[in-house]
C-alpha cells in the first residue's frame, strides 16, 4: 500500500509482515497443527517492502509450509477480519498470495491443504541429490540426531527444481540476498540433511540447511571457489551444523591441486565469526602456528600451511594468525600484551599508508593553506591515532568472543 495511512481509521487494517508470516517444516499432518515447529522470518522487506507491512487485514496469519523433505510448498492465510472496500472509498486488500508467489518466482505452489497434507506421503520416497560428503552425529538431551551433507552441480536438473524452492529461504534471512543464475556450471551446491526414521521405520531425509560457492577463474590456470551463501534453517541452528557445512567445503576442494584457495562474498557478521571460529580452531593444530611461531609475529610459513591444508587464503590466515597470538597472549604481561598491539595495529596502519604519502607530497600546498587539510578529507594525526585504536579494540572484542568459544565449544577432533 503506498499511501500513507497512519492515524488513519485505515491504520488498525495494517499488519506487521514479520509476525503475521508463519513458517513450518511439516514432517507428518500432526505438525500442521503444531505450534512448537512454527518459526519466523528475520526480514520480510524483499517481500513486502521496507515497511515490512501488510495492508487490509486484522490479526493476520501467512501460512507458508514446506514439506521437510521435498520442499513442496503450501501458501495459505487466515485473518480476524479483512478490509471491506465499499465502506473504505474502493480501497482492496493486499493479494497477499500472489505477492509472496511472485517474489519468490515459485511455479508450482498449492493452496489447498488438503493437497498438500496428501503431498507429504511423496516425502519418503525422497533421496538427497549427488554425492555424500560426510555424515556425522549431534548429541542432544532429547536424543542423537544425524546429518549427512551431500555436493551437487548444475548439471543435476531434478536437483535444480528442489534448489528453486530451497533458495526462497534467503530472502527472509540474508539481507540483500538474491537468487543465482543456475544456468552458469560455475556454481556448486552444498547441502545438508537431517537423516531420521518415522514411527513406522521409514528413512526421511529433512533438508537443515545449505551453501552455494562459485569457482571463479584463477589465473593462470587454477580456480578459486568464493563461498556465495550459507543458510542454516532457524529449527536446526545452534547444533554446529554451520560448522560441519563449512568444513565439508573446505574437505572438498583440499585435495584438488587446481584449487588456489576459497574466499568469501561479502561476509556478515554472523559468518565471519563462524569462518574465524572455525579457521582458527583448524589452523590451531598446524606447525606453522605453534604456540611458539605465533610469538615471531605471522609470515609466509603460516599463509603456505593454512592454504595447503585447508585452502584458507592469505588475507584469512593473517586474521587467523592474531586470534590464535591473542589465545596465547597474557594480556596482564605488559611486554606481551603491547607486542601484541603493535603487532596488530601495524597491519590496520596499512589502511593509512596511502593518505600519509598523499600528505607528504601535498605538505607545501597544506602548510600554505590549513584549509586544504579538511577540504581532501584528510585526517589529522590525532584523528589517525584514535581510529586506528577503535579498529584495534573491535578487533580484539571479536578475536575475545571466537577464543571463548574455541575454549568452551572446541570443533569435533574428527570434523575433518
């Protein structure tokens, strides 16, 4: 709806899109009725807006159901009450359905639910699509869960029909998020399944969440896989799966002489506290960072180990390397703990280095005229001075959270 309706009598007919949108992964008809397996998007504006609002509705519920195996959607809506536009000046409803169905880009989607709840029974005859990578078990107070991951590539059609309806998550839970173009073979799909038995003995293989990696072009003749999205269902997060995804990619392009290293697209936060856990956790077992070696600041050795091994590029290694020095940094020592520092801050100086030659060829002009400094936007040295302490300490912060974690939730030994 664009016209501005708030204070309005219109106003009590808008809804907000993130709590009225239910989602489920429905294993058995009993789940259609259960709240305990609903879950809720984290944005909903690549849906319905920045506004992340609905209009024409009171307490609006949007039904959107996958079956946990096939992915067989199912979109339906209840609502209290809906706009009657003879007695709101012709104004309609927003054709909820149809929007979610046209962003999505989704073909085949029911409506009727007893068609879907039928459709359930096609989810045992499901297999995962291409080759199994690794399988690996969860413990858990309610019982053991296990996983398998599997690789596929465009050249599997059957499994690019499943991706379509697969890729419909991130755009609820990766900001900016957008669909990839299948047609290019670059592209190579991770996939990880819960693996689980029903009451009557069947084997179910439940989708728990994915990744997609493109090999680019490496020259002269090498590739490089950036690393494009990774997604975690919100039902099978906090269980490590993240973790073991991400370790099956790296397992997967280890032994391939072609491959010069992975990168990453654009990582968020979120995903760059899970590839620091995870590299650093990995990288704390090699040679080249002995307790030792890390103390004689980061070098060549580390970078060449940490991509031999694990095809963790340069840039990571070094990221990977202060982690680990910190780890093993007595922060109350003050010769350790300023080596530390300056160590660190060295390489965020580097950030710096350009606009201190630029001011050392401008310095005539810049003493000539004090107005010049703020016109180029340069900083002054104090200025330089407190960024760079900033960049250190929310660098240090970060590095603090991954070495908790590694201290108390330490990778699996046979992760890899």
């Amino acid at each position: 709806m664009d016209v501005d309706i708030a204070g309005s009598k219109e106003a009590e007919y808008v809804c907000d899109s993130n709590e009225a949108l239910e989602f489920k992964l429905i294993r058995s008809a009993q789940d259609l009725e259960d709240d305990s397996v609903s879950f809720k998007p984290e944005m909903s504006h690549q849906i319905f807006g920045d506004s992340e609002s609905i209009f024409g509705y009171k307490d609006l519920t949007v039904k959107l159901y996958y079956s946990a195996c096939r992915l067989t959607m199912y979109l339906g809506l209840k609502a209290q009450a809906a706009i009657d536009p003879r007695q709101y000046g012709g104004i309609e409803p927003d054709n909820v359905l149809d929007i979610i169905k046209e962003k999505l880009q989704i073909h085949n989607v029911l409506f009727n639910i007893d068609e879907f709840t039928k459709a359930l029974q096609d989810d045992e005859s499901f297999q995962p699509f291409g080759e199994k990578l690794t399988s690996f078990t969860v413990e858990q107070d309610n019982g053991n869960k296990n996983f398998e991951i599997y690789h596929c590539d465009t050249t599997n059609k059957k499994f690019l029909n499943f991706h379509e309806r697969l890729q419909t998550f991130i755009l609820f839970y990766i900001d900016a998020a957008s669909y990839i173009d299948v047609d290019d073979p670059k592209w190579q799909f991770f996939v990880i399944y819960e693996k689980y038995r029903s009451a009557s003995g069947s084997t179910y293989y439940a989708v728990a969440g994915y990744s997609t990696v493109y090999e680019y072009y490496a020259y002269p003749d090498r590739v490089r896989p950036r690393i494009s999205q990774m997604l975690v269902l919100p039902p099978f997060q906090r269980q490590g799966l993240a973790a073991n995804l991400l370790c099956s990619i790296y397992h997967h392009y280890q032994s391939q002489d072609c491959v010069a290293d992975i990168t990453v697209e654009d990582p968020n936060e979120q995903f760059q506290y899970l590839r620091d856990f995870v590299d650093a956790c990995l990288c704390s077992s090699l040679q080249s960072f002995s307790k030792e070696k890390l103390k004689q600041g980061f070098n060549a050795a580390m970078a060449a180990e940490a991509c031999s091994k694990y095809k963790i590029n340069k840039k990571q290694a070094r990221r990977v390397y202060e982690i680990l020095r910190l780890k093993e940094t007595n922060v109350h020592n003050d010769e350790e703990y300023s080596a530390y520092r300056l160590d660190v801050k060295r390489r965020l100086n580097i950030l710096f280095q350009k606009e201190a030659t630029l001011m050392k060829k401008l310095k005539p002009l810049l003493d000539e005229d004090p107005h010049l400094h703020n016109a180029l936007g340069l900083k002054t040295l104090e200025q330089r001075f407190e960024i760079l302490e900033k960049l250190f300490s929310d660098a240090e912060n970060d590095y603090k959270k991954i070495i908790r974690r590694i201290k108390e939730q330490p990778l699996p030994s046979n992760i890899f």
